[in-house]
C-alpha cells in the first residue's frame, strides 16, 4: 500500500533531487543548496534575499563556514546571486543579496574540480557509457553482449575511462587477443572473480 503524505510540496526539477547528492561535498554546502531550493521553488520565487546569518540559524553552522562555503557555490556557478534591493525597515536589516540555484547544471563548474575529474571523466555511475561500451564490443568482438559481459564493463569502468577501453578493445582485436584476456590485464584477479 502506498504511503500517502498530506500537506504541500516542494515542485522541484529533477535534475536538482539527481545531481546533488551525487556531489562531492560537504553537509553545509548541500543543506545551503536545498535551503535556497525550498524557499525559491517552495514558495514559487524566482530569487530569495537572505542574511547568511539566517543560513547559519537555520542549519546550526558557523558563520564563518557557511559564508565561504556560499563564496564557493557562487564563484563555482552553482547559486547565483545578486544585490538586493529591499530596503531597510526599523524592525528588519535589509539582506546584501539574493540568491537562485542556477538552473543550467552544465555550468556548474563544480564538476571541474579534481575529485570529479575521474568520476565524470569515466562516466562511472551512468549506464549510458555502459551501454555504449557494449555496443563497441559487440562492433569488435562480433557477439552480443550478455548479462556478465554487462557486469564486466561496469566493473572496468572503475578501472579506466571509457575512451581508454575502446582503444584497448581495437589493440586486443588486432593482435588476436580475447575479451578474457584483455580483462585478465586490466582488472585486478578478485574484481575478475566478483563479475561472475
């Protein structure tokens, strides 16, 4: 039976709920992401004025911390951010910005940093580039790819990206070398183990 929850939701794009959990980041960094996507999106707004102070009370963290780590998700193209122009009131401290997720994901330059290089290089966590791979082996090797051939080129994929596999599939081919031994090569004898 399914779990039925009452109350209003977030419409957040999918490619955000995708995208950010998978990043190589801290907690704080990821709480001001979704911090700034439910009062944007929750609240059907292009843009949100905030105090980082704010930020630190709602997340518990120091100001500090969270004043870099918004620097960084600014500079990197993640949020943007603007001046703000609300004005001040007695009771209320105007906020120095507003700040939006960037909807265009190519251009978060976060996934240019040395942690992501291998992983988004590779491909490693997508099955397109899996998929792909057993296209080209079918192409070379003339078989069709089965589940366990599948599951080998997943588990390659860790090992080497997946242009250098393609090169190493056309040298395999022309010196008369089999898939097996090709994996014997790469792959170290216990991961060749685990893929049956």
């Amino acid at each position: 039976m399914p779990i039925i929850i009452k109350g209003k939701y977030t419409p957040t794009p999918n490619v955000f709920l995708n995208i950010i959990p998978m990043l190589d980041l801290p907690c704080v960094a990821k709480d001001i992401l979704w911090m700034i996507i439910r009062m944007t999106y929750g609240f059907h707004k292009g843009w949100v004025a905030l105090h980082t102070t704010e930020i630190t009370k709602v997340l518990g963290s120091n100001s500090v911390g969270t004043w870099r780590w918004v620097s960084r998700l600014v500079r990197w193209g993640v949020i943007i951010r603007a001046k703000c122009s609300i004005r001040s009131t007695r009771r209320k401290r105007k906020p120095r910005y507003v700040y939006a997720i960037n909807p265009d994901v190519s251009k978060w330059a976060v996934f240019r940093r040395k942690r992501f290089y291998r992983r988004e290089q590779n491909k490693a966590f997508t099955d397109e580039a899996i998929w792909e791979l057993g296209d080209k082996y079918n192409e070379m090797f003339h078989s069709p790819p089965d589940t366990k051939i599948y599951k080998q080129l997943k588990e390659l994929i860790h090992y080497q990206s997946p242009k250098r596999i393609i090169g190493l599939m056309k040298k395999s081919v022309k010196c008369g070398e089999s898939w097996t031994e090709l994996l014997e090569r790469l792959l170290p004898s216990d991961a060749i183990g685990g893929t049956d």
